[in-house]
C-alpha cells in the first residue's frame, strides 16, 4: 500500500510536482503515463526516497518513507532508476547478487542463491551471468539491472521506464512477468511507461500525470479514450480496440 | 559473490603467495652489502644486517604497496572514477602538508602524533576533492583525474612555499618522494596499521562495491550512503597519511594495480581488494629492487622507479583497453 499525500516538489526554482495525493493499495500493476517533464520519474523517487520530501508524506505499507530507517525501507520496496551501473566492471550474476543485500547484508545465503539464480532464469540473462555490465548492451544491461530489482524480493517494486532499450518480445516478456508477480504474489508494482499500449495491455490502473499535476487516474478502459488522452498529451489520439483492449495508434 | 572468496585457498592465490615469498627472499639478498646464503650460514652478523634493515624495509614495500593498492581501489570505488588515486586526487598533497603543519607547530610531536595530523589533513583535503568531483558531468570521466592533478599541485606547492620559508623543504622532499632507504627495524612499523586498514576495506568489500553504483543504488538496497562514503574516506587518508609519513609518496600503485585487477576480475571488492593488494606489494617491491641494482652499488628512489614503470603499466592500461575495444 503506497500513500501519497499533498505531495509538491522543486528542482531548484521550477515545480515539478503540485499537490500530488494518490493511494495504491496492495497488489496489481499501475503505469504512471504522461509527456517529458511531467514530474513522473520525481514522484516516484520520491515514494522510493531517493529525494528528499519537501513537502506533504509518503507512506509505503504505513511505514513513512522518510523517517523510516534505510535497512527496514529496502526489504519493503525496490526501485529501478533509469541510469544506474553503466561503467560497472561487476559480472551479471554478482550484481543481481547485490540486490539480495538488504536481506544477507553481504554473505549470500542459499535461499539468497536461489533467489539470483531465479531473476537471471526470468529476465533472461543466464546466459550473460559471468559477463562484465560494462560489456554489455543496453537492452542486456537493462534486463540485468531489472532482474536485480526483483532479486531484492521486495512486496513494492517501482520501474522507472524499465521497458527502455528492450526489444518488443523482451519488452512484452518483461510485461508479462510484472503481471505475473502482481497476480501470484499481490505485489504492488508502479511502472512509469511510455509506451502508452503495454500500460493498456498488461496494468490494472493507469495514473496520468502533465504538468505536475494528476489529470486523469483510472482503469485504462476508462482512461484511454481520444478526450482524455488530449489532455494528457495535448492533442487527441486515436484509440481503436482489439479484443476489448484499448490501442492507442499514436504513431500514425 | 563468496565462491572465490578466499584467493589464498585457489590455485591462482597459492602461485600468487609463493610469486611474493620468491621476491620477499630476493629483496632480502639483494643490497651493498653482501648477504648471501652461504654467509648466513657462518656469520651471525648477516642475521642482525635481515633483520636490522633488509626485512623492514622489505616489509614496508610490501604493506606500503599493498596499501596504496587498495587505497586507490577504493578511492576509485569512492569517485566512481578508474583514473583516480591518492598522487592524484591532493590526499597525498594533504597529508605531506598536514605532517609540515604539525613539524612547524609541534616539533616535539613523536611521529604517532604527527601521523594523525598528516591523516586529518589528508582526511579533509580529500573530502574537498570529492565534494567537487562530484559535480563535474559524469560524461566526462577525465575531468576528474586533471581537476585532481591540478587540486594536488596546488596543495604541494603551498606546502611547499611554507615549507621554503620555514626551512624545511629537506623534509618535505622525504614526504613527497617514496624511498625505501632509510627504513630500519624501529622506524616503519607504523605501516602496520595501513595492513589493518586494507583489513577494514575487505571487512566492508560489499558495500563499498555497493557505494561504486551510486548514490541512488546504494539508497535503494537501504546502505547508509554518507557514513560508507565516510569508512572509505577515512581507509584512503589513514593508508596515504602513514605511507606519506613512514617512506614518502609513491605514485601509480594506486592507480595501476586496480586497474589491472578489476580488468582481470572486476569491480567486487570481496575478489579486487585481496589482488590489488598482492599487485601493489609486487609492484613496489620489483620497483624497489630495480632501483636497488640499477645503478648498484648507488640508489635509486622508489618514487622515480615507479614513475617510470608506472607511468608505462598504464599508458599500456589505458591504449590495450581501446585496441582490445
């Protein structure tokens, strides 16, 4: 459960969010949608406390996130920023092995193994598990630094554009496990896309931010209509449907 | 993670240790005076020349370089930077003008006391460089190294200004220039603590290897960012203060012994800092050596021979990476 109160925030002197409040109760997959600049990745870091709160609280499964001590936050949520570990010289398999930290504090157990050896099977990076991440490309480099995220087995997992640099059937697999994970396990998964029909297609509720600002949240058979998507994006698109699943044909 | 944590059990560990013994040994025979095996076997006085002089200063090759070593390695994990170490980022600067402080101040200081000045002084020094290392972009990876180059030179040539004008520059060239020469049994052992150091640093392998992704990684898997940053400050500067201290600066151990380490195994400290340690040690012991027979029965400072040797490992290093791609 993440709640998100009277939440406002400023890089300086340019506001990115404005009086944010949003509940995600346990388990199922949300995308956060909405243009650049929108203040989607802010509001996530925030929830993942990797910003310091300026304003309003956050609480992740009633703990406030920025009171709470570190240790105790990284069993509960994990979080995948959009650049991390690029130079690294670590091998794929320690790496996702780090993402067992909050739970071995450094020796691996064996259910910690059992736990790597999964997330490299899943995100399909065995067979890249003795590679350096710096020899790796960035489709590969992504899907490591997800299987780590998921490694750290945590109830919340927020995804900041975790289908960057993925190919369409790495990009649908990964979609599919987050779907997986909400469904069996009641994780609660925040994602924020940009790839508007894999939030259609694989998310229980869509939350749409511009301008800092929540403008339309709901279920994307409700969201993702030609008005609402105007005001999201700032001109309408079309939206056909398949099989009852909204498809939104922003490219032509 | 842990499987190959203990090199010394492995095979490549085992040739490692006996490859450091064979030179240990060399090290020990090799000098003006004559210690051959033949005579240790009939003069008693040969004894007293090893353990006087030959095994200390033997000794403090190998702890300095194994410190240096990991002291760079850990610099690197610290700036994120591969092209960073103690000559090059002002701690080593800091801590010879830290020692010159507390020999103007506190002349009757022992060196114990002078020691923790030069460490303060590095520690502090140090902190600056990284503050400001940290926000210049990160997509140019050689800003750093040159802005610490130039931090450092300005470090030392203030020190050294003082220094002039106190009439110490003797003593502080010994600070700035490493040799090996002068250490006798009584006169090194301080570097002891630097052994412990490179201790804490693989006590800590793990996160600091965790501290090297970054802040905002290291946040996420619930490490205490700043306090890390801290043990890691304080390992460089203890380890750079003592060497400073003890024998002088020594350039580019801290620079290519990491650097060949981690291209060979990588980045993980748990494996790294066991290597770059007997890299180090190798390093400066072979470079004492050369300097030693070179020009026999005359000397040559550490500090020269591994500037020459040095430099070359890493032109190597930085033009093998790029042919290799």
């Amino acid at each position: 459960m993440i709640l998100v109160e009277n939440v406002s925030h400023a890089h300086g002197p340019n506001r990115v969010l404005h009086d944010v409040s949003l509940a995600i109760p346990r388990g199922g997959v949300t995308a956060l949608i909405g243009p650049n600049g929108a203040g989607k990745s802010t509001l996530l870091s925030l929830i993942g406390r990797l910003l310091p709160l300026q304003a309003g609280r956050i609480h992740v499964d009633g703990l406030p996130v920025d009171a709470t001590p570190g240790r105790e936050l990284a069993k509960r949520l994990a979080i995948l920023r959009q650049d991390g570990a690029v130079a690294s010289r670590l091998r794929v398999r320690e790496l996702v092995g780090f993402g067992r930290f909050p739970h071995s504090r450094g020796r691996l157990t064996a259910e910690d193994r059992a736990h790597v050896e999964r997330a490299l099977a899943a995100f399909d990076v065995m067979g890249l598990a003795d590679r350096f991440v710096d020899t790796l490309s960035g489709g590969q480099r992504q899907r490591a630094l997800i299987a780590m995220a998921f490694a750290q087995d945590t109830p919340v997992l927020l995804l900041d554009e975790p289908l960057n640099n993925l190919d369409m059937l790495h990009a649908r697999e990964l979609m599919r496990r987050l779907r997986a994970s909400a469904d069996a396990e009641a994780k609660t998964i925040v994602a924020v896309l940009h790839d508007i029909n894999h939030a259609a297609a694989y998310a229980d509720r869509i939350i749409a931010l511009r301008e800092g600002r929540v403008v339309a949240d709901g279920a994307p058979c409700d969201l993702l209509t030609p008005e609402t998507l105007s005001v999201v994006f700032g001109q309408p698109l079309r939206v056909e449907r398949i099989d009852g699943t909204p498809v939104v044909l922003h490219h032509l | 993670m842990t499987a190959l944590a203990a090199p010394r059990l492995s095979r490549p560990g085992l040739a490692a240790g006996a490859a450091l013994v064979l030179l240990a040994t060399l090290s020990l025979l090799v000098g003006v005076i004559d210690v051959s095996p033949a005579r240790l076997m009939r003069d008693p006085e040969a004894w007293e020349l090893i353990f006087a002089s030959r095994l200390p200063r033997t000794l403090a090759a190998i702890l300095a370089g194994a410190g240096l070593g990991v002291a760079g390695l850990v610099m690197q994990a610290l700036s994120r930077n591969r092209f960073v170490e103690s000559t090059t980022a002002g701690t080593d600067q800091s801590a010879a003008a830290g020692v010159l402080l507390m020999t103007i101040l506190f002349p009757a200081a022992a060196l114990p006391v002078k020691t923790l000045g030069a460490a303060a002084a590095a520690l502090a020094g140090t902190s600056v460089f990284l503050a400001i290392a940290q926000r210049l972009p990160p997509s140019q990876p050689y800003l750093v190294p040159l802005f610490g180059l130039i931090y450092g030179s300005v470090i030392g040539s203030a020190a050294l200004f003082v220094a002039w004008q106190t009439d110490l520059v003797q003593y502080f060239a010994v600070w700035t220039r490493g040799e090996f020469s002068g250490v006798l049994r009584g006169r090194y052992e301080l570097l002891w603590i630097s052994a412990v150091m490179v201790g804490v640093a693989w006590w800590a392998a793990d996160r600091l290897t965790i501290l090297s992704l970054g802040r905002d990684v290291s946040t996420g898997l619930g490490l205490d960012y700043a306090a890390m940053m801290r043990l890691g400050l304080v390992i460089v500067s203890v380890i750079s203060a003592l060497t400073v201290v003890v024998v002088g600066a020594v350039p580019f151990v801290g620079l290519v012994a990491p650097n060949l380490v981690t291209r060979l195994i990588g980045d993980d400290l748990r494996h790294a800092a066991p290597w770059t340690a007997f890299v180090g040690a190798s390093l400066t012991l072979v470079c004492d050596l050369i300097g030693r027979v070179i020009r026999f029965p005359y000397e040559i400072p550490v500090g020269v021979v591994m500037g020459v040797v040095g430099a070359l490992l890493f032109l190597w290093l930085l033009f093998g990476r790029r042919a290799r791609g």
